[in-house]
C-alpha cells in the first residue's frame, strides 16, 4: 500500500505557537486531503491522547504521538513516543534513551533552516540517532535549504522524507510524503527507517516565501504571546 504521510504537525493546542486551527481540525482537513499517517509534534511537549488516536482512527488515519523536542538547543522530531521524552535536554540522553525504546522514530526537521535551533552541525555530529532527514516543504526553485540535508541523507544512506511542517492546514497540500507499507504502525516506521518513500514537494514562489515569513513572525498574537513569554521568564528569575 502507498500511504500519504505527515510527520511534523502542529495546531493551536500547542503552548508554544500560536495558530487558529485545532488537531481535530487538523485531522479533518488531513483526511479530506486523503492523508492515512499523521505524527503530531508540539513544541516541547506530547500532547497526544487516546481520544486523539481514536479521533484519527475513525477518519482512516494512524496518529502516531510525537513531539518537536529541544535537544541540545536544537530542534529534533521525536515520533511515536510519551510524556517522558520531554525530560531529555542533551543528545547523550537521547542516545541512551533510543537504546530502550526501539519503538522511537528520530527526524531530522529542516536542519539547515536559517534559524539557530536547528540541528546544522549536530545533524552529522549525532547521524547514528537519526532514522531519517525532513525534506521541508519551505523551498522555492533558487532558493533551498533542503540541499545540503539532501547531501547528507544521500552520504548516510538516511531516508530523506518531506512534510509539511503545518503551521497553517494549507501546507498539508504543498509536501508529504508516500510510504509504501501495511497501514501498521509498526510497519509505517519500518518502511520509512527502510527508505521506502515516494516524496512531493512543490516549490512555493518567493513571493510565497515572504508572505508565510511574515505572517510567521509578525502575527499580532505572535509578538503578544512572545511579550507574556518574557514576562512569565522574568518572574520566574525573581521568584528564585
């Protein structure tokens, strides 16, 4: 079977974005769009419940839970995992962690982004924990950070996988990939870990590029919630 996959989502339930759209809301567009695996990846933490699995389950989707984990300082996708992951901080602490739990997927999101949480230098420092490398949706036809992780993922023999990333439910139209494997969860990673992925990623336009980089940065609530996150660091210095 080929199914269509979604390995990095987010939605508004997520404390540490800010977007308009729920999971459920998620789930509903992902199987209107003919998705049958979906991870879902808060910032920080898994928020992934039964009632969420079963939510995805009745639209014809595996759900796996996951989380866009900070290790190190940079941003790592942690796939099909619990509420425990979210205590490691350091790539050690994956690594032995990893050794555990053999049901864990590691992604590699948008390593080469321009941003300073992302893995760049970590990604072949730490290559052993990675199971695979994210194929961004965000690339136009002159400009793509996608390059040098494809190099990389070709070097190592990694499977290169795209995502939409979602922060907006239109990108789930724009990137995803097809992973040839029994609609198993088990079966879904081994075909992915096993490189059998069929990946779509249409460039966006710059013009594209620039409008989601603003909206991105400069949403009203975005630089609210930004403003009360320093607020709420600055009385926790106090209260030490």
């Amino acid at each position: 079977m080929r199914l269509k996959t979604n390995l990095h989502l987010h939605s508004k339930e997520d404390e540490y974005d800010v977007l308009n759209y729920s999971i459920f809301q998620a789930i509903d567009r992902a199987a209107e769009l003919g998705y049958e695996v979906l991870a879902w990846t808060p910032h920080r933490r898994v928020l992934c419940r039964p009632e969420h699995i079963e939510y995805a389950k009745g639209k014809g989707i595996i759900l796996f839970p996951g989380i866009e984990a900070k290790i190190g300082g940079r941003e790592v996708l942690l796939i099909d995992c619990g509420p425990e992951v979210e205590k490691i901080k350091t790539f050690p602490q994956l690594r032995e962690y990893k050794k555990a739990h053999s049901e864990l997927l590691v992604v590699a999101p948008h390593p080469f982004f321009p941003a300073k949480t992302v893995l760049a230098e970590k990604l072949e420092e730490n290559i052993d924990l990675f199971d695979a490398i994210e194929l961004s949706w965000f690339h136009t036809r002159d400009i793509d950070f996608n390059a040098v992780a494809a190099k990389i993922a070709a070097k190592h023999g990694k499977p290169f996988i795209a995502t939409s990333d979602t922060h907006r439910l239109d990108c789930l139209e724009r990137s995803y990939a097809f992973v040839e494997s029994e609609k198993e969860p088990e079966a879904v990673k081994t075909a992915i870990r096993a490189g059998r992925v069929d990946n779509f990623s249409k460039p966006i336009t710059l013009v594209q590029a620039a409008v989601f980089m603003l909206w991105l940065n400069w949403r009203p609530k975005t630089i609210v919630w930004k403003v009360i996150k320093k607020f709420k660091r600055a009385f926790k210095r106090l209260g030490r």
